[in-house]
C-alpha cells in the first residue's frame, strides 16, 4: 500500500494498492473515492506507527550505534508501543 506518489509501482509489484488520481480538469466517480477512503482507512494505522517511531529518533536520525544492535533496539520500541496499545485499550473496556 502507498500514496500517490508510487505510481507506476505496480510494474514492480503487483498487488500493491494505491489510491486513484483525480484527472486534470476533472473529479473522481464515487466508487474512486469510496475506494480511496477505505485504502486510507488501512493505511493511516501503519502511518501511526510509523509516526511513534520517529518519535523515539530511531528512523528519524541517523542511527550512529553499532548495526548488530539495531534489530535489538528496533524490537524492543516496537514491543514498547505494542505494550502501551494493549493498555490503552484495556482501559477503555
């Protein structure tokens, strides 16, 4: 799954799914944008995950530790989100 900007990805890849282009001068049907909405649905989870990392700094900067122990640090923030998910969504229960 992508954005807009990954046209011509599927010469490369074939079930990728990208949202379709408005056409100059023109609008998108409905079946397009509902089409377009529920990719977006999907893809904003992955996107909020994305944003949680960078907050740790670990894809935002260059990462200047040894590379044996990135997996290792990767890991464990993503294990330290996947954690404070679960508890967020205990609490509302």
């Amino acid at each position: 799954m992508g954005d807009k900007g990954y046209q011509g990805i599927h010469k490369f890849h074939a079930k990728s799914r990208i949202p379709k282009k408005k056409p100059r001068g023109g609008a998108l049907n409905r079946e397009d944008k509902k089409s377009n909405q529920e990719l977006a649905k999907v893809r904003v989870l992955g996107e909020h995950i994305n944003r949680k990392l960078k907050i740790f700094k670990i894809l935002s900067d260059r990462y200047r530790n040894r590379r044996k122990r990135f997996a290792l640090r990767f890991n464990l923030i993503a294990g330290l989100y996947n954690y404070e998910l679960r508890l967020s969504k205990t609490e509302s229960v």
